[in-house]
C-alpha cells in the first residue's frame, strides 16, 4: 500500500522507538513512568498483544481497494451504508420488559416518548423457555427478568397504542421464536396493520444458545429447521423482518474472546444460510438480506471496533465466494450492537456509566445500525428509571454532541486500527477453517468444541483479574468501601397471580375444541417437511398459549438437555 | 456413627447410606466398621460396568439406562467414577450433569466418586460404595469407569456384565482394540449410532469379534448399535443385559465372576490393611529407637525393617 | 488408619437461567483449590439440587441464580435441606442479587453471598475458613 521510501521511513522510526524503550528499561531518566498502575502486559482484553507502535509497514499487505475501499462498497470493511449516519442514525434501541404487558407497553410509551427510536423486547424466563405462568417451572421466575407473555392477549396488550407499521420492534426471543413472533404478526394484524408493512427482529438464534447462553427447548437439528421455517416464512411473507438475529453478544457474554465471538457468530451464520439452501432450497439472495447480526461492544475500544470491521468484510466474502450471493445486500453485515454487561462491575457502580460510554462510542465509531446501552444499575437488577434514561442519554450525547458521527468510518487508513482488522480477520478465518473441518457449527457443537473454548476463556480471564495482571477499576484497582446502590427496580409479587388469573380467563373462553386442532395440526406439520408457521398463526389467533404450542415441539422433537460441558 | 446405621441403610435411609460412603471414601475407621455388618446384607443387586473413552457417551447412556430399569419397575444405583487432579487432589465431577432427570427418583441413588489416585479407571471407595447401595436394596448397580483404555480389566473384575462402549468419530477405536477391549466386553455399544461411521464401526468390530474364537465360554459378546442421547437403541440393549445375566446365573459363570471379584475386594482390603500398617510402623515410637541404633550403625536397615515389620504384625494378630 | 477427608462441594443452578460462566468459573477454581466438585448442569429445581446434594454428601452447595427468582429458589434449597435432615450442609450463593436482598438471604440460612467480581481465591479461602468436612 505504501511505496519504498515510506516502508524504510517506518523502519527507521520504529528503531529509533525501539531504542528509546530500551533507554527507558535501562533506566534513562527521560521518560519517567506515567502515575496509576500501568498494565502488566500490553494486551486487549482478549489478551491479544499489541505493539507499542504501528506505522505504515504494518499494513504495507493491504490493499486499498480490496481491503478497505469506500462505505456501501465492497467488502464493506467501511460500513454498509454509503450515506454512514448522515443517511440514517442508528436506532437507538433498549432493551427493556418486566412484569406484566401492562407494565412493559407503559414504559415503551414512556421511552418513545423520550426519543427512543426502536422497541426491544426483554422476556422474562418462562417465556424464553416456552413455559405459561402457570407452570410449576415458572415459579418465582414470572415477569422477573422481562415481561412475561402467555397469549396473544398479552401480546396485545404489550403492543397496545404502538403503531407497529411505524416503530420497528426486536424480540429477544430463541427456542419459541415461531411463537411469539406469530403473536405479533397477529397483533399487528388486528391492529390492521399488513405484515408486508410490519418491520423488526426476532432473535431467533438457536446455534448461540448451544454455545453459550444456554436457553434452549429441543436439540440443534430440529431447532435449525424451525428456524429455516421462519426464515421461509418471512421471506414470502412478512419482507421487512430480520428472522435471525445471529448474536454473538451473548457468545461474548459467556466469556469468550473478541476474535472468539466474531467467529462462532460467523460460523453460526454460515450453518443457518446453508440449512435455508438445503433444505427449503431458496437462492441465497431471496433471504440473506434480511439475516442480521448482533454483537458486544466490550471495553477494550480498538479490539472492539477492528471486530466489527473485520465481521463485515469477513462476512461479504463468505457471502459472496462461499454462498454466490449476487445481490449486494446479502453481502451486508448490519448489526445491532450492545454494550457489555458483562464489563460492568458491582463495585462502584457510578463508574459504569463511563465503561458503557466507552463502549458505545466504539460501536458507533464502527458503524453499528442500532444500539443498546447498559444501566449502570444491571449487575444488581433490571435497570431502574433512572438509569435506562442515563443509559439514552449516553448514546444521544454521542450522536448529537461528538461530533463523531460527520464523517464515514473515521479510524479508516489507521496504521494500528486496519492492522487490528486485518489481525481479528485472519485469527476468525483459522477457527472458522476448524470448524468446518469439524463439520460445521452444528457438529462442533455436538462435540463440545465452542462451549470448551469459551469456557477456557472465561477461566484464563478471571485469573487474570484474580492475579492483577488485568486491572479493573473498583475491583482489583483503586478499590473503597462503599454503600449499597439503592432504588433498584422490584417487580410486585402479584404480577405472577395476574398472569395465572388472566391465562385461567383465557383458557375458559376461547374455543378449547379450536386449540386442540390447531395444536394436532402443528404437530403433524412438525413430523412433515410443511412449514410450521402459518399452522403456528392459527393456533395462536386461537388464543393457544406460548407453552401449548412449545409442548407439541418439546412432544415431537424431544427436549435438549445441558451437556454441561467444561 | 450411630449403632442403627445399619438398619437404616437396609431400609433405604439415602442419607444415612451417603454418609457411609462417604467414610469409606474418606477412610474413617467407624465406615470399615459399619461396612463389616452391612456386608451380610449385599450380594444381591446385578452389577453392570461400563466403560470407554471420555465422550464416547457413557454417562448418557447411563441415564437412559436408568429411564430403562426403572420402566421394569428396579430401583437403580450409580456410581459414576471420574479421575481426581494429579496436581491438585481436586476433581471435577460432572457425569451427574447427563442424569439429572432421575434426582427426583427415590428409586435411585446417584453417587459421584473422584479416583483419588487410584489406578485402573476406579476409585479404591467404588466397591464399597457398591454394596451399600446393594444393601439398600438396589436392584441394579451401574457403574461408570473413568475412560482411560487402562481400566477395563478393573471394571470386568467388578461387574457381573462388562459394557465397553464406542462410537464413532472418537480417533481412538483401534487403539481400544489393541488396548485388550476384546477380551474385557460381555456387551458392546456402538453409541451416536446417529453419526456417519457407526457402521463401519460396527463391522469392524464384528470382524475382529468374529476372528477370535478362543472364547473361554460360550458367551459371544453381543454389539448394541445406540443413540443414547436419542433413547434409540436402549431397549434392545437392557434386553442384552438382561440375557447376559441369565446366562451367568444359568450355570457356574456368576461364582466365577463373583470370585474374581472377591479377589480384586482382597486384594483392596490387604492393601488398605498393609498401607495402614505402613503408617503404623512409620508413625510408631520403635522407629525411632531403630533410627537411633541404625544411626550408630548397630544394625543395617534391612534387618531392622524385618524386626519392625515384624513386631507390628505381631499387635495385628492381636487386634 | 489414616482419614483422607476431601470437601466435596455441589455447585448447583436452579431456575430458569443459563447463564453458567460464573458457576463454571467457580467449579474449575473450586477443583484448582482441591475440592472435590460435584456440578449437577442447568435448570434444576431446589428439589433436584437437594436431592443430589444429600446423595453426594456435600459439605457445601454452591448456588448461582441470575434470573431475579433468587429469594425464592435459594430459600427452598435451604429449607429442603433443613427438612431433609442435611440442615448442617452449608449454602452459599452467588448472581445478580440486590445488596438490599442480603439481610432476607442470610435469615434464610444462607451462609455467605458472593457478588460478581469476587477472586476465585476470597471465595476458596472463605471454603477453607468457614466449611469442613461433615
Ligand atoms: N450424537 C450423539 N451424541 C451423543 C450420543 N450419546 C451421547 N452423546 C453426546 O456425547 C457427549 C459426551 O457424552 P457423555 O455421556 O458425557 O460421555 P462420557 O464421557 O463417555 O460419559 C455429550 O455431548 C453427549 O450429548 C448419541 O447417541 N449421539
Ligand atoms: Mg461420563
């Protein structure tokens, strides 16, 4: 990329820096050592080295034109879009949901009234795990950790006064994805809305729960075809929903490295295209563009912004060289984006608010089509009021003051920063290789490969925390002793008593002889190669609940149980 | 321990049962106690033994194992076996992971052992802790070995009948067969049947089975194709169990197999008794009067060891 | 004879959650620490837990709950025990829990509550202080 006369220019200014180092080590008073503690090693948080120094022989490899280019071109290193956020800003979208609908559609009206531009929805567990209220599993876990949802009544209720033509909602929803998503396409159907006009995203990621966040119903293979079903279903359908949301937030989450997350989210993806291909035999550009993604943004801010530059030209040419996609935006990585909860501390709490800042400008400085900021309250509770409105806050001072969003892709042509992408690239490409030679996701699953991996990862990380060598602030730095953080978010007992009353009424009124059709209809649909999805829509305008229809799914294809693996 | 611990145990108290076991485990003098007058009350469960490399599927298949006997109305026990941290002493012990359904069930006890340095893919505990679910009436007894190609001949010697299990995709098939696994198998399990090589395994298994004809008795070993994490395959092979239990207990083969056993308990049992006897004699206060005359050279080492021995054998024979 | 006494450990998480680095983490170190550790996997009810914790004989059952149900779940593995005749098993516990949640734990018999961000290491060594074996 460079001609000789700069290549041996950066040589020599890397000597002359070498030398300097070595004065320093060897005690040269010129350069005293900075005050604080300064690390123990020079590594990302994934415990990848960096260098003290990057110039233009460090990406002298690089092709302009190849490897970095221009926004909305090929391979999109760049950012998807051509217009960056001068087109359109990114959504600012949080995640939020507790207790009954009721609740939750009151604190939705509540956000949008406050500039929040997209909805997401947090499920409480029953719900992600496709159990009613009123199953004994469900006790003490009812609209705990999100809203919880039985019906399609709850559904409308949920969504009650939400143009849902206009605002676009995402659902954090997996095992019984086919389920609720039928319950808002029905929702938005009453509300008289078309489904051609319904936008939105249903997470609907099986492959990373095996991994890494553990909520599953049946095992793998069943649960891949009920995934193509939506993805069919969608693509003939309902043409402005993302079906899969492939996440590697969570992969993350679970402890995994930046390169790590980058390229099981990646091999997860490749599983779901090739499962389409095969089995519903639909061309690739029919439904590739509307697969989106989901990743962490962690604190270490320049791995985190090579990951996901390199996500987006590692995935345009999978796309394009793996699968022949032709249409340019089944080439497209978009992503939704959320801060790190797992990088926020219990101690000192307030100090959250800065790491999720961080955390955000990197997301944004990478180019993320939608984000999510953490409360700084979340290592206790559900966020309370006041810190999701912090938490919004964050990323409208970022989008409105910074100034950061004026241009496109602005670390572009960084010696460090396209070293960094080309680093995470290269290292994503060698587990994605072994993968496949293990025969892909779904066979690396069965085999324990990511889940050891990321459980490796996890343990190396906290005994670098444990040992100091990684500091965190309030943790193992600078700690003090500090009061509780107090007016968290309770969730009222009676929520659990409602959900059961309101399921109870239901179940008297509907037309029980109705469900049970329905119900045998999805089960036959099940044991065929039929679609599930437009028996799962009848089943649910008939009012069967989320675990009626989970239960037929856990009856045909049986339940997956946690291998535990270490 | 309490004087009705034996009583307790043959009327099924698991808690009391679980504190035994973990006395044997942890070498408590009362637990040998306790374990001499629950021993007239054993002898009656069937044994099974399973091994195999780590992952081939054995803990899964000892849980549908379980699901099986339990739909013949027998009340199970397990004893899942993995290997302790040389390092560190520790262990991780997750076999229970795939049986979690059954931790309801009061017709099954489930105990978890490290190998605490033992050798042979068992723990030194592991046939103790059989019994005392034998006395508490278990009518199976499955016991899981640590996988390490080593310790086949172990579990043969403690079960009444052998499962060695394979799948396929493991690498390591042949060097199980090379490792003396055809002599160790009542039965075989080829697992994940569902996977591609199954059934190349499975030949050539048949093969090498089919070569040998030298079988001691006319047991041929039977090969159960499974998917026990499917539950497919379970119950031809409880049916095998199940056949190869009437065949050891149709003729003399069961008293074979049980003296084989009695061998490997002796064996144990002199050992644990000598070991204890070691320490006696280096913990003992004649050591050091024998330390004191070797020191100045009034005897030699070897003559001392045998006065030592000597005389500690001879407080044996009074206690 | 000679007693070799081992603390055996039963790490256990009950209710719905799956989220398992954190009880993951603690196992290995737990085993690192030389423990003899007994994981019993994800989505156990108390009932599962306690069961495998008396047939275990654990000295100590570690729990970990990220899901808010904590009160009620951690509360029921203590009182199963107590009824169970294991009332001396200790119980220690782990997750998202409001500090403020603190007082009822331990009135419920909860030994100890870790919070994120605790080292492996204050976590062994409160083991070694507070816990022998039984
Ligand atoms: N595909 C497939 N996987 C299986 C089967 N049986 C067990 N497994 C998987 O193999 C892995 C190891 O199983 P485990 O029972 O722990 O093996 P062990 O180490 O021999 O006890 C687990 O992930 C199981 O889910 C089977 O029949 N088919
Ligand atoms: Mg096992």
């Amino acid at each position: 990329m460079f001609d000789k006369k700069t290549l041996d220019h950066s040589q020599e200014g890397s000597s002359r820096r070498q030398a300097a180092e070595n004065d320093h080590h060897t005690g040269h008073p010129a350069e005293k050592p900075a005050a604080g503690n300064p690390p123990n090693s020079y590594a990302t948080v994934s415990n990848l080295p960096i260098k003290p120094l990057y110039t233009p022989a460090d990406i002298k490899d690089q092709d302009f034109a190849q490897d970095i280019g221009f926004p909305g071109e090929y391979p999109f290193t760049r950012g998807v879009q051509a217009t960056g956020y001068r087109g359109r800003l990114w959504t600012f979208r949080m995640f939020s949901g507790f207790g009954t609908a009721h609740d939750t559609n009151q604190r939705w009206h509540q956000l949008l009234r406050d500039g929040e531009t997209g909805l997401s929805t947090a499920f409480d567990f029953p719900t992600l795990m496709g159990y009613d209220s009123d199953s004994p599993r469900a006790t003490a876990e009812v609209g705990k950790c999100g809203v919880a949802i039985d019906t399609l009544a709850d559904m409308q209720t949920l969504t009650g006064g939400i143009p849902l033509d206009k605002v676009t909602t995402s659902m954090t929803i997996n095992p019984p994805a086919s389920v609720l998503w039928a319950m808002y396409l029905v929702a938005a159907e009453k509300q008289g809305v078309p489904w051609d006009k319904v936008g939105g995203t249903i997470q609907n990621d099986m492959l990373k729960e095996f991994i890494a966040q553990k909520t599953f119903m049946c095992p793998p293979e069943p649960s891949i075809r009920l995934i193509s079903d939506t993805v069919e279903f969608g693509t003939k359908y309902v043409p402005k929903f993302n079906t899969i949301s492939i996440s590697g937030y969570h992969i993350r989450e679970a402890g995994a490295t930046a390169v790590q997350e980058l390229a099981f989210t990646i091999a997860d993806g490749i599983a779901y295209v090739q499962d389409v291909i095969d089995r519903k035999k639909m061309d690739v550009d029919s439904f590739a563009p509307r697969l989106s993604f989901f990743f962490n943004s962690h604190i270490d801010f320049f791995e985190e912004i090579a990951k996901l530059r390199a996500g987006r030209r590692i995935w345009a040419r999978i796309m394009q060289e793996r699968f022949h996609a032709k249409n340019p935006r089944s080439l497209w990585m978009r992503f939704h984006t959320q801060t790190a909860g797992c990088s926020l501390t219990a101690q000192q709490p307030y100090n959250n608010i800065v790491r999720t800042t961080t955390e955000a400008l990197a997301a944004v400085l990478a180019g993320t089509q939608s984000l999510h900021t953490n409360s700084l309250d979340e290592v206790f509770a559900l966020p309370s009021d006041f810190a999701v409105n912090v938490a919004l806050r964050t990323q409208q001072i970022i989008a409105e003051e910074t100034g950061v969003i004026n241009t496109i892709d602005p670390l572009a042509g960084s010696y460090f920063v396209e070293a960094l992408t080309k680093e995470m690239e290269e290292k994503t490409l060698e587990y994605i290789e072994k993968i496949d030679k293990l025969g892909g996701m779904l066979s690396a699953i069965d085999r324990g490969y990511p889940q050891m991996e990321l459980s490796n990862a996890s343990y190396e990380y906290q005994k670098r925390i444990d040992s100091g060598e990684r500091g965190v602030v309030g943790v193992n730095r600078y700690k003090t002793e500090e009061a509780p953080l107090t007016g968290l978010l309770k969730i009222n007992e009676k929520v659990h008593e409602e959900q059961i009353k309101n399921l109870k009424h239901i179940k008297r009124v509907r037309d029980n002889r109705q469900v049970l059709k329905c119900l045998l209809e999805i089960k036959l649909a099940c044991r065929s190669d039929k679609n599930v999805m437009p028996f799962v829509i009848e089943a649910v305008k008939a009012f069967a609940s989320e675990q009626e229809i989970c239960d037929v799914y856990r009856d045909v294809y049986g339940e997956y149980r946690d291998p535990g693996y270490f | 321990m309490e004087n009705n611990l034996t009583e307790k145990i043959i009327r099924g108290d698991v808690r009391a049962a679980a504190k035994l076991m973990r006395g044997i485990e942890d070498n408590l003098p009362e637990a040998t106690d306790e374990l001499q007058k629950l021993y007239p009350y054993t002898g009656k469960a069937f044994i099974i033994g399973i091994t195999g490399s780590p992952g081939v599927g054995k803990s899964t298949l000892v849980d549908a194992l379980i699901t099986s006997f339990r739909q013949r109305q027998m009340t199970v026990g397990v004893v899942a076996i993995d290997p302790s941290s040389p390092f560190t002493g520790g262990a991780l012990l997750g076999d229970r992971v795939r049986m979690g359904k059954h931790n309801t069930d009061a017709g099954v006890f489930i105990r978890s052992l490290a190998s605490r340095g033992w050798a042979g893919g068992l723990a030194r505990a592991a046939i103790s802790v059989m019994y005392v679910m034998d006395a508490m009436g278990k009518d199976v007894i499955i016991v899981e070995a640590v996988g390490s190609g080593q310790g086949e001949v172990d579990i043969r010697r403690l079960a009444d009948t052998t499962i060695v299990v394979l799948a396929p995709g493991m690498g390591d098939e042949i060097q199980m067969m090379k490792a003396g696994i055809l002599e160790a198998a009542d039965v075989y399990v080829i697992n994940k049947a569902d996977k591609d090589g199954a059934g190349i395994l499975k030949t050539q298994l048949e093969i090498m089975l089919g070569t040998k004809t030298d079988y001691q008795n006319e047991w041929k070993p039977l090969i159960v194709p499974a998917q026990a994490l499917h539950g497919k395959g379970i119950d031809e092979l409880t049916a095998a169990l199940l056949q190869h239990k009437d065949y050891l207990y149709a003729g003399a083969e069961i008293m074979r197999r049980r003296r084989e056993r009695a061998k490997l308990e002796l064996a144990a049992a002199v050992e644990h008794s000598l070991r204890n006897h070691v320490k006696m004699i280096l913990e003992s206060e004649e050591l050091n009067t024998l330390a004191d005359n070797l020191a100045q050279r009034k005897t030699n080492p070897y003559l001392a060891a045998e006065q030592a021995v000597h005389k500690a054998m001879g407080k044996f024979r009074e206690c | 004879m000679s007693p070799e006494r081992k603390l055996r450990v039963l790490l256990g998480k009950p209710g719905l959650d799956g989220h398992d680095r954190g009880i993951k983490i603690i196992a290995r170190g737990f085993r690192d620490a030389g423990f003899e550790v007994i994981y019993t996997g994800l989505h156990q009810n108390p009932e599962q837990i306690v069961n495998a914790a008396i047939q275990e004989d654990a000295d100590l059952v570690g729990l970990s709950c990220l899901s808010g149900a904590h009160l009620y779940l951690f509360g029921e593995v203590v009182k199963q025990l107590r009824e169970r005749g294991a009332g001396d098993v200790t119980v220690i516990v782990g997750g998202i829990i409001p500090a403020e949640d603190v007082p009822a734990l331990k009135a419920a018999g909860i030994k100890e509550v870790f919070f994120p961000g605790t080292p492996i290491q204050t976590m062994v060594d409160w083991v070694k202080n507070n816990v022998k074996p039984l």
